[in-house]
C-alpha cells in the first residue's frame, strides 16, 4: 500500500492507497482545483461547503461519464448486431457465388459435348449470362466485405472508447471516495467536540 502526502486547499493530508502514488497525486490535485475553483466563485463558503460542493460536481462527472459509456455500450451492442447481419449476407453470396461457378462448370462440360451450333449458341448465351451474373455477385460481395470491414474498425474504437469510459468512472468515483474522505477529515479538524468524542 502506498502512502503520499498531499496538499488540498492548502491543507495537509496523507493518502493511503493500493494505486500508484502518481495517481493518488492525481486523485489529489483533481479535487484539490474543485476546491479552490468553487471557493474562487464564492469566497463565503466554508471550506466544507466548497467540499461538499466539489464531491457534487465530482460525482456529476462520473455520472455524465457513465451515462456516455451505457450510450457506447449500446452503440457497440448495434454494430454487433449489424455486423452479424452482414456476415450472414456474405456467407450467403460466397455460397451463391460458389454454386454459379459450378454451374457454369457444368454448362462448359455440357458445351463439350453439343453437335449443333444452334446448341453452342445458345449455350455461349447462358454462359454470358452466367458470367455476367458471377461479376455482379462479385462486385456485391467484395462491397459488402468493405463494409463489413468498416463496421469491424469502427467496433474497435467503440469498444476502445467504452474501455476509456469505464477507466474514467473508475477514476472519478475513487475522486469522489477521497473527497468525502478529506470532507470527513475537515469537518473532524474544525469540530473540537467530535475530536474530543472520538477520544
């Protein structure tokens, strides 16, 4: 456990904690620029007050934060969904695209094997045809893989994005549990009552 001497509001404290000391300094100067950002608006408030105030506003951070996150979570949940559409649809095509070109396989053994020309024309006809059919399912498979493509990268970030999300809220409640500490520890100094209760 790691312990850091830190100043807020220009008063003393020591942080004891399982996190970095870097953080627990981090932790420390976020409330410590609350603080003294309430009490520059109003230089009446307590310094309690302005605690209190600054636990307010922390806990208003996490709560935005982690609605942004649900709204991300979501979003990723949709693109899943998406993608799985479009999977699904190129799964089909490549099978569609797979049975063509047996067919067409099959229309040259057939060719192979024709005596008339009235049949050989008519089969080059079909072949055409048949090839003409293959390049558009090519085109609109090879489509629908960039996108699905672009919906996989934008998944990704999502997904980034919402792992970002869930390490800010993480650092904003840990702000908000030391911020009520140091409340606690402000109120303990300035009550000479509860010092002695405690005793």
């Amino acid at each position: 456990m790691n312990v850091v001497t830190v100043f807020i509001n220009g008063i003393e404290y020591n942080l004891k904690g399982d996190e970095q000391e870097e953080y627990l300094h981090k932790v420390a100067s976020y409330v410590d620029k609350k603080v003294k950002n309430i009490l520059e608006n109003n230089s009446k408030l307590s310094t309690s007050s302005a605690a209190i105030l600054s636990a307010l506003n922390v806990a208003d951070d996490m709560l935005k934060v982690q609605n942004n996150n649900d709204e991300l979570s979501k979003q990723v949940r949709e693109l899943k969904k998406v993608e799985k559409v479009y999977e699904d649809q190129i799964n089909s095509l490549k099978k569609q695209l797979k049975y063509t070109e047996e067919l067409n396989g099959e229309f040259k053994e057939k060719l192979k094997k024709a005596e008339s020309d009235d049949q050989l024309k008519e089969k080059d006809k079909q072949i055409e045809k048949l090839k003409e059919e293959i390049e558009i399912i090519k085109e609109t498979t090879q489509k629908y893989i960039k996108e699905n493509t672009k919906i996989i990268e934008e998944n990704k970030e999502l997904k980034f994005q919402v792992q970002s999300g869930k390490y800010k809220i993480i650092d904003l409640q840990h702000k908000l549990i030391e911020n009520q500490i140091n409340l606690a520890k402000e109120k303990k100094q300035k009550n000479p009552l509860l010092n002695r209760g405690s005793r």
